[in-house]
C-alpha cells in the first residue's frame, strides 16, 4: 500500500513534462496518497529537495513547457554510495514510491533504486523519441511541431533567395525528429544516424536538383551530431548552383507549450504510473504501444531492439 509517493524529471527537459506531474499529483492525492515534488532530478533526491504537494501546487502548469521540477542529469547516481544515500532520504521522508520521468539513463536509476526496496515506475520524458518499450515519448509531438514550424519559415525565405537550407535538428542519434519533420515539410534530402553520412552523394543530389530537375530551392533535414551543418553549407554554395545557409535550431525544439498529444500523453502515462505503484509493481516504465498505455518491466524495455524506420524512409524517398 503506497502511503507517499515522490515525483522527479531527469535529463533533458521536454514538453509535456508538467502535464504528467499535474496528472501523477492529482490522480495519487485522489487516491489517498501523499505528494513529494522533488527538485533537479536525481540530485534533489540526494541533497532532499522535497517539497509536499497540494492539488494547487500544480495548478495552472498544463500549458507549460519544461518542467516545474527542474531537471538535471546526475552521472554520480550509477553509484552505489549516491544510491544508497538516496534511499536513506527517502525512508527519512517515507516516501515509500517513486515516479521518474526522463530518458533510459533516469530509467537505470529507477531500477536501482526499486532494487533497492523502492518501488519505482518511469516515465519516457525526451523530445528525442528514443526511449524503448514506447512508440512515442512525451515531448517528441511538440518539438516536431517546432521543427516543422520553422523549417516551413525556412523554405518561403531560401525559395525567395534560390538557396538551400541546410537545417540541424536534435535527437541524440536518433533520426525521429530528422525523418519526421522531412516527411512533414517535403524536404528534399534528410540524412540521420539511420541513413549515414555521405557527402559526396548529397552534393550530387543537389546538383541534379538544381540543374536537371531546375528546383529553386532545396531543403536539407539533418540529424545533430553528424558533420558541422556551416561547413556543408559552404560546400554547397561551392559545389552546386544553390547557395547554401545552415540554421541549427537547438534548445528552441524543447522549449514552448506542450501540444494536445502531449499533454494527453503525458496525463494518460501520469495515470498508468500511480496505478501500477497502487499495485505494488516497481521497477516498471511506462510506453504507449499501438496506441494503448502499457506497464512493461523496465529490464525488458532497454533491451528491446530499435524498432524499424525503413518504411519512414521509403516514404520519404517515394515523395521527394
Ligand atoms: O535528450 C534531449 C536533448 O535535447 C538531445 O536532443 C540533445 O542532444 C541533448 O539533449 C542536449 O543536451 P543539453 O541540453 O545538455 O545541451
């Protein structure tokens, strides 16, 4: 019988994080359970930054980006001593479970801790769509918004000026945000950890495009953390008749108000997590699979293999 649970985001922030402590606060004070917010991630686990919740402590934070936690990452925490500490507070506090919101690596602590006699659910909280055991995370369907919404700005100045924009999305080697706002904005080329680096065959490709197919315009969709966007921008002015302009459009993508998706996502996950908790499961994460909110241990989550894009791919190449 969970008497108080607590409540954390860890890694990077993303959209619709708020939504899902609003919906774990709610749902557990309506079942009878104490509320503990826990401040900057795993370290407020560390260093007792906790603060009871009322119903209004998440008031008004829905249509909210980041998160009214803080968020950090705190590599200490693969530490037994930092773990076992953790522990320590947390019984001090009795707080007896735990929901933790973020990426696979806040996932590993949650395990830890469950290991450790306190039960914990995870929630995928990252704009990057990377976490295993869930079609979608929370925060992916805002930040592609973004992406879209700027890179469609994008296309109506390099249409103007017969350029080729070469835009830098994130995703931590995974191509999601990259293929889906390709597919999204009819952009020209998308390249991500899935399709590789080759930057012979883009220029090439531009060439055709400009030349024989006489486009005025290209767009250029590429994942972050594969080449420097201004130096294949300069080669394209170089090598192609499109004068090329790189935008890297960074931290904006997590930022802004979460979008209906994510805010349902994130409220139906929030649900899950305390009703799991209530059943006395721990060590579980919670994943939106064909469209139903499921439980799975979180052991079998990392090791789920990547599911496939190709069909993403094939898309994408069948519109271009
Ligand atoms: O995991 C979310 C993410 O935004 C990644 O897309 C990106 O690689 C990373 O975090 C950036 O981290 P930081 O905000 O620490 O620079």
């Amino acid at each position: 019988m969970v008497k108080k649970l607590g409540v954390l985001t860890s890694g990077g922030d993303a959209p619709g994080m708020n939504a899902a402590i609003r919906a774990i606060t709610r749902v557990a004070l309506a079942n009878g359970i104490e509320v503990v917010g826990i401040r900057d991630g795993y370290r407020g686990l560390v260093e007792k930054k906790f603060e009871n919740f009322t119903k209004s402590s998440v008031s008004e934070i829905i249509s909210r980006g980041g998160t009214k936690l803080g968020s950090a990452r705190l590599s200490e925490f693969k530490d037994e001593e930092v773990q076992n500490l953790a522990v320590k507070n947390l019984k001090e506090e009795n707080i007896d479970a735990l929901v933790v919101i973020g990426g696979d690596g806040s996932y590993r602590g949650a395990l830890a801790l469950t290991s450790k006699g306190i039960n914990c659910v995870g929630l995928p909280g990252t704009i990057d769509n990377d976490i295993p055991g869930t079609d979608f995370t929370i925060g992916f369907n805002t930040a592609l918004e973004t992406c879209v919404e700027n890179v469609d700005k994008l296309r109506d100045t390099s249409s103007s000026h017969h350029r080729c924009s070469v835009v830098e999305v994130m995703g931590n080697r995974c191509g999601d945000l990259a293929v889906y706002t390709a597919i999204n904005c009819g952009a020209e080329i998308v390249v991500s950890p899935e399709t590789g680096y080759d930057e012979l065959d883009i220029l090439e490709r531009l060439r055709y495009l400009g030349n024989a197919v006489k486009k005025n315009h290209a767009i250029v969709i590429i994942s972050e953390k594969i080449t420097d966007v201004d130096a294949l921008a300069k080669k394209i002015s170089q090598h192609t008749n499109f004068s090329g302009r790189a935008t890297v459009l960074g931290h904006i993508q997590r930022g802004g108000s979460p979008s209906p998706y994510d805010r349902l996502l994130a409220s139906r996950m929030g649900e899950h997590a305390v009703d799991l908790l209530m059943a006395g499961k721990g060590g579980q994460c919670v994943g939106i699979l064909d469209n139903q909110i499921v439980g799975l241990p979180i052991e079998e989550a990392l090791q789920r293999p990547k599911p496939s894009r190709k069909h993403l791919y094939r898309l994408f190449d069948r519109l271009v």
